[in-house]
C-alpha cells in the first residue's frame, strides 16, 4: 500500500498503474500454486544487449542465444563474434571478447560517447553453424544530457515506520525527454538489473522544474522486505551513508524497451495489464535485446545526522 | 417471405427501395387484416401488497391470444365480440377467470391473491409460456427470488454474478462482475438500473455488484436484439429494477452477513405516495480498528450503497417516480487514498392519454467518478477522472390491436468525458489535465409487435442514432438500426424463432486488461475512431413440456462485428492525451449454440445449460494480421442450479460451472540480460489457461416459516468452491532464486469459503 500511493508522488508516476495491481493482491487473500504450462519451443535467436555512454570506460555489448522458456540450463553465451561500433563522426571502435566470460564483448581502447553523434553497432557470427557469416547491426543517437539541479533526501513516517525518500530536483527541457536513473548507494549499484530500471518520460512535467521521488530508503531497524514484493530488498540509510544519483537521457526506443520488459517478465498483469507482446528490439536480421546509447548525469547526497 | 437486411448502409444501397418497401409492408400489414374487436383494459396488482404486476398475463381462451402487463401493471387486449373467458395470472399467484359479455364493462383491474407455496422458485416473471411465444430470441430474466436460495461467496448474493449462470455470459475474471456475452467485451454490455445507465457497476475491483438484493426486483438481459428503445452497445442489454411496491404499512428487509450489513425499509405516505430507502455497507474497516499497527487502525477500507425510490400517484393516469442511488468505494491510508463510485439518478412521469396510449417522460443522470490521492512530507498529488451522462427521454407504448401494438420514443444523451485531471501541490509542476470532450447521442425509434395468425408472430422495428463528439477529432456519425424477429408455433408447446438486429456504438471503455478495472476511461467515436458495428443473426428452437414445468431450448447465433476495437500492443491507457493512437480497428465474428433446460416447479427446481462458441478478431496491426480469439472466447461452457425444497422450512441450493480456459499467451522462448530472463511469446492467444470449473453449495433454514409474527427471519449458508479447486486468476512467470531457471506460479483468489448470513423481515 505504501509503494502504490507513494507511487503517485514518484517519478514514475504515469506507470503507476501495476503498483495498484499488487496492492490488490495483498488485499485479497490470493494464493500462490505451482502449475506446470506446456508450451512449443521456439526457435534460438541471437540476443544482442550493449550501450556506449560519455563515461571514458570500455564499454560492453552481451551476445547470447535464445532458449525455449523452461529450458533448465542457463542461455548461453556466443563466443567468436566480430563485434565494433562506428560513430557518425567514422571513428570505429572494435571490441573483444572477454577471456573468461563467454559472450561478453569489450572495446579494445577506452572512448567517451559524444552528444549529438550516432553510433552503430555491427556483429559478425556465423549464428547458426553453416558456414555462413550472419549479419546484425543497431542503431542509437546520443541525447544531450538533462543536468539536475540537486538531491536531497527527506525523512518522512510511513504506517509508523521511519523512510527515507530521496528528492531529484531539477528543469525539465522543453523537449519531449525519456530517463533513467540509476542509484548507486555506497559503491554498490541499487538497481542493476533491467527489471528495477528506474525509468520515466516527462509527459507529466514536461519543460517543468520542480522535484520528483526516486528511492525510498528505510531507517536502520527497518530490514525487512516490503510487503507487496515490489522490491525484494530494502535498504537502510546510515548518517555518513552516500547516495549518488546517475540521471540519464535515454531515447524513447530505449525508453519502450525498458519498459516493455518489465511489463512483460512476470507475465500477464489482472485489471490494468494489457495481452502479452513480445517486446521491441532494435537488432537487425531477426536478433533481440537492445543497443543503446546515453549521457550521464551524476549528483551525489550525503545523508547527515538528524537533529 | 424472405428478408436480405445485410447492414445499415442496405438503406442508402441500391436496394433501398426494396427495404423501404418491405418495412412498410411489414407496418401496415395490420390495415389489411383488421377485424371487429373491442379494447379492454385495467390494471393488475397484488391484493395484499398492492405491487403492480410487472408480466402478470391476460389471455382469452377462446382465442388462445394474449398479452402481458407493463411494469405499471397496466394491461390492454383486444376482447372479439361475444362472450369470452379472460384469465389474469401471474407466476407466484393465484389465477382468477373472469367472464366478459357484450355488456360487461371494458375498464377491468385485477389484484391477484399470491400463492400459498411461495418458496416455489420463479424462474420467470413473465407468463408461463413467454418463452415459446415471445418473438424475442436471446433473453434471460431472473427473479430475485431465484437468486436469493442460491450460494454466494461470502454470502455476499449477486445478481451479475448469478447472471454469469447463464447460457452464453461469462465471467471475465474469477468472481469479477464484469461479463462478456456471446463472447463480447464487458464495455459492450449497456447496464441500466431503472433505465439509468450504470458505468462500473462494481465494488473491490469488481468482486461486488453495485446492486442491494433488497431493492432489485430482478434483472432482464438481452443477448444482442434490445428492446428498439435501447441502444448503443453491441453485445447485451442489461435491465435491473427496482421494486415497485405499494405497501400498506412501513416494512422493513435486512440481512447480516460476514463481510457486510444491509436494510432496506420502504412504506406509504398518504394514500398517493410510497418511498423506499436501502443501504448496505462493508465493514472491513471495523476490523483494522483492532489492529496492532497503529497507523493501520486509522485505515478505511469498505463501501457502500444508498438507494432511494419515492413514487407518487399524482391522478388515475399520472404517476411521477424518483429514484436515486449512490455508491462509493473508499480505500485510504494515511499517506493517501483511493475512492471510486457512481451516482444515478432519474426522475420519470407515466401518463396515460387514452386506454391505449401509455407515455414515460423521464429525465436521468448518471456519473461515474474516481479519486486517487496521496500525501507525502506536505506535498499532494490528486488523480481525478469522471464521466457523467445527462438523458431526456420519452417512450410511448400504443396496444391499439393484436396487429398495431406499438412501441415509439427519443431520447437525448449529453455525455461528459473527464480522462483524467492531475494536480500537485508543493512539487513545483503545473496540474495535468487530459483533454476533456463532450458528445451528443440521440435515438428515434419506432417498432410493431403483432400476431400475424394464430401461430405467427412478428415484431420489427427501427431505430436511428446519431453521435457528435468535440475535440480536436470531432465527428457527426448516423446509424441506421433495424431489427426483426418472429415466432413461429409447432404446436401450442413448441415454436421456432429468429431474428435480426443490427447495432452500433459510439463510446468505449479504454481498458485492455482481461478483468474490469476501477480506472476506467471511456472515450468516444471521433474522426480517427469509427463506431463499432454488429449484425446478429440468430435462429432458435422452444418447447416448453408437462405444462411449462420444462423449458427446453436450443438457440445459435451469428455475430459480424465491424471496426471492432483493440489496443495497439504495448499501448498506454491511463494519463495518455493522444489515446486514438493507441487504438487499432478491425473485424471479429462470433458464433455458437446455446443448450437450455429448465425446470420451473416442483420440488426439484433449477436449469442446466451448455454453450458452444468461438469469438475471434481480425485486425491488420495486431498478431501480424493473423486472426486470433478474442479474450473471452470459451469454447464449452456447462451450468448446472439446482435448488432442491426438503421442507418448508429447507431447501438447498447447488451451482456447478466448468468452461474451457480463457485464450492466452504464453511465451515459448527467452532472452537473458544481466542474469534476468524477458519472454518470446507465442501468437496472441494461441494457448489457453487451465478449464475452469467449481461446485457451490447452499443452505437456507427458516426456522419459523408458518409463523403469523411480522419479525421473519432465515438462515444462509453457503459454501463457495466445495472441492477446494484451485482455479487460476493469473499465471506468473518467475525464476528459481538459486539457478535463475523460469517456473511458473498461478494466483488463484479463493479456495474453499465458508459463509452464512441472517436475513430477516418486519
């Protein structure tokens, strides 16, 4: 119940819809019962998940194979794959594979993503063992990044308990933008897997300025799990705790497939999901996943002792 | 004679002519075969409570003709020169004959003296043999008498959800009140409440109906040919009354259940004037003020309905009625709040302008809003959206002979769209609002119902609407919407039937989801959406056994459905101001055979029906063009009531439902990132949940039933899902926390609930 109405005042406010939903299963004295579904297996499709931001990094584009959904073996990696990315401005950039994680590609030199310049993707692998190399390419613009103007954290009792709710304050740009934000909380990245993206449009403070939550923090004795199963975990605020945002302004493509992806892995939702759909990709010839491309913004708060 | 009515545009085709010609043949066929009768008339009542008996019969045995009270209990029938038997009765009642000569006076009320044995279930209200002579084909009535004896989930009994019951309706979700008939969508289903359109008659996300058993008289639904005066909608017409009493003395209904309380108290004022009032209220709430949470304590979670009704009889031929209900569903937290509800209201005067003109002028209101609120460290954000609707219509019923019963009206709907207003305060953001639009609907109709012979009967009629919309997609579309069926009787027990009808609908609910949802947004036909269309055809056969004890019936129908509407994949609903976007339009066609036996008295009471259907959609944007079954597509649908009288003082009830599993998708491959796999789904809907199906059970004791006390008073007990069957609502794809490989859970709502509920009476 907290998450949904907290939910209103988030930043992701327009997708507020699926929170309602879980509300209602804890309501209902709804179970759970395993259930074994049949269904065909499709067949294996090259997999491609990469991003080049203005971070001076390596970055990392994942290759992998597609497997029958109740398939009991984890999705493999593909190996051997040409794999470089070319800027508008005909720099290339090539990568190679990582020595010891199969399917993990980085660039051979560290390089900064630009602003305003496009980035392509090509892959080379001969996907399906005969003999022929396979084709797949993406594309991605880089955005200007929104800067934000600061970030604060703010106590507030929830059900009698003591939350931290972390503000993002900052001036929307007139232009119609799609953000991700990430939390990074003591060196340790909160929300590093796709389904806890904290993503947003600006549809409803489009060229607004004004402050938006992104996190809520729990006080020190506050350890358990929350109750709708919205996020597994909980995390503590200490005084002295650091908490860093990464803003970042992603296209609507990326923005789509974010989104669609955490719509789509737990299955259909009741009441307010729509029908399954398989999910966008910007791969070419076929493939699936995303390549992506985006400015960071950072900002950082440290949490101060109470008076 | 054969009649080719394929769709509307027939009439501005070039068999124009030929239709034109044709209906007018139909309408003055009457002229032709005119013959020497007089017109009696009257009104019919119950002796002892003075209720007017809505389809209380009049038939002349001689003749073997016939006709049915109005809901004003008003009759007019055409009486052959001569001397001749009249019967009046009514199901529940005891029949009285009454002989007419020459000089017997043709102004003849009745009041009939209710049966001794009233635990007897009434299927119907309506005469014995409705179903074999009434030519239309697909309707379903069901008396509040029925659906008082039958279980309920905790013991909450529910008229939409008793209607799921019947051949044809599904549930959308487990326990929802939304419905889909003959395959449709829940939006298609026009829900009235005393002619009041209702929007989200639902409570709890749809687990409740908005209807109090204590003031419905019972419900009529209508799978596809509506009574010519309704419109708007392609699958069903739902019709739920109110009482309509005269008591003699202040009488008071009520019932105590686990989940919630009710009363209903009505009485006379005057000689003129009667008023009812009801409410009924959860208390789920009450028991969080014994929780040990603190902030949960101060936590509100219930709702409640209000029904109010004053009738006032202004002259022997005036009659004026108010009737008002309201609802509301609060939920709310400290740190927020959601509330949903409706308000519908209609203010009606019947006059009668000659013994063979009866006139209904009425005025509704109907609203249907919802609230969303929360407040953090004094910030507020406010999430509001209604729609509301405000109708002036007139209806006119002309009985001039058995070959000019005459039905005519307008009406006049102004429709009020508010998607969605958000406001902040203390955030630093402007408020939010979704363009709201406006829309004119109006309807003229006209239709005849006549006995062509002793064994053919016909009834035809026309209906013309029109919809404007504002806003930046403003569009004026027209229908035309002809109707036709007739009955034919085998023998005086058996008939066949067909008809034809043809909708449109202007306005639709933007909510893709399966089930219901409180969050609704209905929005209208524009230049960028066109009215969706159907052409129902349906063929039937009827007979009735052992003087109507048994009702058998085998109906089928086609259904061609045009700019039928889905939701582009992936679509955004809520908040969305280019919400046409979203939409994509195709075809969809239904079709099935429904299978009916009833029995309507004896110990042993009840009906067993089976369904075979499929509904599919065509749409070139959805599935890569392929066709695919819309979502509440069942295949084999089973119903078994049963109610079984032990003794006056027990009886028991049994409901048993099986349908095949809804339609769904299910992903047959996936793709990893960062250690989480995402789905590869199969085609839309090509795969289908597990086959539903559930066993009921009910008791009801009276424990004093010949007691002349005014307190009375019974026992319910209900036992929901009596094998414990695990049913499920959603299937939830997840991954083993250890080796990260996909399984699958489902969710089911209910396992076995128990219940029971004290009604009483005084």
């Amino acid at each position: 119940m907290m998450n949904t109405i907290s939910r209103l005042q988030s930043f992701d406010l327009g997708r507020f819809s699926i929170s309602i939903t879980l509300l209602m299963f804890a309501i209902l004295i709804g179970c759970t019962a395993p259930i074994d579904i049949k269904t065909d297996d499709s067949p294996p499709v090259i997999v491609i998940y990469g991003a080049v931001t203005n971070e001076f990094t390596h970055h990392k584009i994942m290759i992998s194979r597609s497997a029958p959904y109740f398939d009991n073996k984890p999705n493999e990696g593909i190996s051997g794959a040409k794999v470089a990315v070319q800027s508008s401005n005909n720099e290339t950039y090539t990568f190679r594979e990582h020595d010891t994680i199969p399917g993990m590609y980085l660039s051979n030199r560290k390089f900064s993503a630009q602003s305003g310049v496009d980035y392509s993707l090509s892959v080379e692998v001969d996907f399906d063992n005969d003999g022929i190399m396979d084709k797949y390419e993406a594309a991605t613009t880089i955005l200007p990044p929104t800067s934000v103007d600061s970030l604060t954290i703010e106590p507030t009792t929830m059900f009698g308990r003591k939350n931290y709710l972390l503000y993002l304050h900052f001036q929307d740009p007139p232009e119609k933008n799609h953000y991700l934000v990430n939390v990074i909380y003591n060196d340790s990245l909160l929300n590093a897997k796709l389904s806890r993206y904290i993503i947003s449009d600006d549809k409803i403070f489009d060229g607004q300025a004004g402050k938006m939550m992104i996190f809520r923090f729990y006080e020190e004795q506050e350890q358990e799990t929350d109750t709708e199963g919205i996020r597994e975990y909980s995390v503590s605020l200490y005084p002295g705790d650091t908490v860093i945002t990464e803003t970042c302004t992603i296209t609507k493509e990326y923005f789509d497939f974010i989104d669609q992806c955490q719509k789509e892995q737990g299955g259909e939702v009741p009441i307010f999901g729509g029908p399954a759909a398989n999910i966008a990709t910007n791969i070419s010839n076929g493939g699936l996943g995303f390549f992506t491309g985006y400015c960071i913004f950072r900002n950082m708060v440290i949490h101060k002792q109470e008076n | 004679m054969s009649i080719r009515l394929k769709t509307t545009y027939f009439l501005f085709g070039k068999n124009r002519k030929n239709f034109l010609h044709i209906f007018f043949v139909f309408m003055l066929s009457p002229l032709l075969s005119f013959s020497q009768a007089r017109i009696m008339q009257g009104i019919i009542t119950d002796s002892d409570s003075g209720e007017y008996l809505d389809g209380a019969t009049v038939y002349i045995i001689e003749n073997k003709v016939g006709t049915i009270a109005d809901e004003n209990g008003h009759y007019s029938i055409s009486i052959p020169l001569g001397n001749c038997i009249v019967k009046f009765s009514h199901v529940g009642y005891e029949s009285q004959d009454l002989v007419i000569r020459d000089n017997t006076s043709l102004k003849q009320n009745m009041k009939l003296k209710p049966a001794e044995f009233l635990q007897e279930i009434v299927v119907s209200s309506r005469k014995k043999d409705d179903n074999v002579t009434n030519t239309t084909m697909g309707v379903q009535r069901l008396s509040m008498e029925e659906i008082r004896l039958l279980p309920a989930i905790m013991g909450e009994v529910d008229i939409l959800k008793t209607l799921q019951l019947l051949p044809g309706v599904q549930a959308t979700s487990e326990i929802s009140t939304g419905f889909s008939v003959r395959g449709g969508s829940p939006d298609q289903n026009l829900i009235v409440l005393d002619n009041t359109v209702v929007y989200n008659p639902g409570h709890q996300m749809g687990f409740f109906s908005a209807f109090n058993n204590d003031v419905i008289s019972g419900i009529e639904l209508y799978k596809g040919h509506f009574p010519f005066r309704h419109g708007g909608r392609l699958s069903s017409l739902l019709e739920v009354k109110t009482r309509e009493m005269i008591p003699n003395r202040i009488n008071a209904t009520g019932g105590i259940g686990l989940i919630s309380s009710r009363l209903m108290v009505e009485g006379p004022l005057g000689d003129k004037t009667t008023w009812i009032v009801a409410g009924r209220r959860t208390y789920a709430d009450m028991f969080l003020a014994f929780a040990a949470d603190e902030n949960l304590r101060n936590s509100t979670l219930y709702f409640y309905d209000l029904n109010g009704k004053l009738t006032h009889r202004l002259s022997k031929t005036d009659k004026l009625e108010l009737n008002i209900y309201n609802g509301l569903d609060k939920m709310g937290v400290s740190v927020g709040s959601f509330n949903y509800g409706n308000t519908a209201s209609s203010l009606t005067w019947n006059h009668a302008f000659s013994k063979t003109l009866f006139g209904k002028f009425s005025a509704h209101f109907t609203d249907y809003n919802y609230q969303l609120g929360s407040n953090l460290n004094n910030m507020d954000v406010t999430w509001k959206s209604n729609i509301s609707d405000w109708m002036l219509r007139a209806d006119f019923h002309h009985p001039v002979s058995e070959l000019w019963n005459l039905s005519y009206g307008i009406s006049g709907t102004y429709h009020f769209f508010k998607p969605g207003d958000i406001s902040f305060t203390g955030m630093g953001f402007n408020d939010y609002n979704i363009t709201k639009t406006e829309a004119l609907e109006y309807g003229i109709y006209l239709s005849n119902e006549q006995i062509l012979t002793s064994r053919l009967s016909a009834k035809y009629g026309l209906r013309f609407s029109s919809f404007q919309n504002t806003g930046a997609f403003s569009h004026l579309y027209t229908g035309w919407e002809p109707g036709i069926g007739a009955v034919y009787k085998l023998t005086d027990n058996s008939s066949v039937k067909a008809n034809y009808s043809h909708n449109s609908q202007y306005m639709q609910l933007a909510n893709n989801s399966a089930s219901g949802s409180p969050l609704d947004i209905w929005f209208s036909a524009s230049s960028k959406v066109k009215p969706q269309e159907v052409d129902l055809y349906s063929l039937g056969y009827f007979h009735n056994l052992n003087d109507n004890m048994y009702e058998v019936s085998a109906e089928s129908y086609y259904k061609n459905l045009k700019n039928v509407i889905d939701f582009r994949e992936h679509s955004t609903l809520l908040l969305n101001n280019n919400l046409e976007d979203e939409i994509r339009t195709g075809t969809g066609k239904a079709y099935g055979i429904e299978l009916m036996v009833k029995k309507n008295s004896g110990k042993l009471t009840g009906f067993v029906n089976y369904t075979v259907s499929r509904s599919e959609r065509t749409i070139p944007e959805i599935n890569k063009g392929k066709t695919y079954l819309a979502p509440y597509d069942k295949t084999h649908a089973i119903n078994i009531v049963a109610t079984y009288n032990m003794s006056k003082k027990v009886n028991m009830s049994l409901i048993w439902v099986f349908a095949t599993g809804s339609p769904t998708t299910y992903p047959t491959g996936r793709f990893g990132i960062n250690g989480e796999y995402f789905p590869v789904y199969s085609g839309r809907n090509e795969y289908r949940k597990p086959n539903y199906d559930r066993l009921d059970l009910s008791l009801n004791y009276i424990p004093k039933p010949n007691s002349k006390k005014k307190w009375k008073s019974e026992w319910n007990f209900s036992v929901y899902n009596v094998y414990n069957r695990k049913n499920p609502w959603t299937i939830i794809y997840q991954q083993n926390k250890d080796t990260g490989i996909p399984y699958t859970e489902m969710l089911y709502l209910f396992g076995i609930v128990p219940s029971v509920t004290y009604n009483f009476k005084f």
